[in-house]
C-alpha cells in the first residue's frame, strides 16, 4: 500500500459557527453533502464542532488530491462518511477524476476537536 497524498488542515470551530449564523442553510448546503448535513445536525454536542471537522477534513483532501479549490475539486465533491468504524471520504465528480488518475484506492480520514479547533489529517492510498 503506498501513500499517493497526504493532507492537514485546522479550522476554528467559532469561524464555522460564525458562518453558520451569518449565512444559514445557504453556507451549509454550499458546502457540506446532504450526507454530511444530516450527520452534523444530528450531533448531541453541537453541529458547529462536527461541521468544522468536516471543513478540515475538505480542505485536507484538498491538498492531499494536490488540488487545491479547482480544477473540478470543489466543497461538495469530497463527502466525509462515517457509518461503522473511522470516517472515511467518498469522491464524486472532478475529485473522483482526480482520485482515480492519481490510482487511489482508499483514504484514511483523522478527525479530532478541541475547544474551538477542529483538526482533520488525510491520506491517500493505492494499492
């Protein structure tokens, strides 16, 4: 199994919360998959901290896809899941592409929070 990308990313939960509350649904739905709505607002202790841990988790693959914000790589097509076990990412349309040109196979996803930090580390993987 070789490491194809890798990627870090902080987000400040209170900046997330910030936007939520500014711009609402318009914010959440420009960003975040149903999915990942469904699973945030479902959070007993806050959807802001699930929220910023997904935001990291985005802006890591991002840079683990090599990327960045372009190039057909854009909020909605990088959806953190998580049903059984640690979450993992599911890419649709460019970061698909992209995913599948670099040949991966599989991510690891690493989401963690404080106070008012939400840290996400991604790896790529082929093979």
């Amino acid at each position: 199994m070789d490491i194809i990308g890798t990627g870090l990313d902080a987000t400040e939960i209170s900046r997330i919360a910030d936007a939520i509350e500014r711009y609402g649904d318009r914010f959440i739905r420009r960003v975040f998959t149903p999915g990942e709505i469904a699973y945030c607002r479902a959070r007993r202790r806050g959807a802001a901290a699930s929220f910023a841990a997904r935001f990291a988790a985005k802006e890591a693959a991002m840079k683990a896809l090599g990327t960045g914000y372009s190039r057909g790589v854009y909020w909605t097509t990088i959806e953190v899941v998580r049903t059984y076990g640690p979450p993992t990412l599911r890419f649709h349309a460019g970061a698909a592409e992209r995913f599948a040109r670099m040949g991966g196979t599989r991510s690891v996803v690493t989401l963690t929070h404080a106070r008012d930090l939400a840290i996400a580390h991604v790896m790529l993987l082929k093979g």
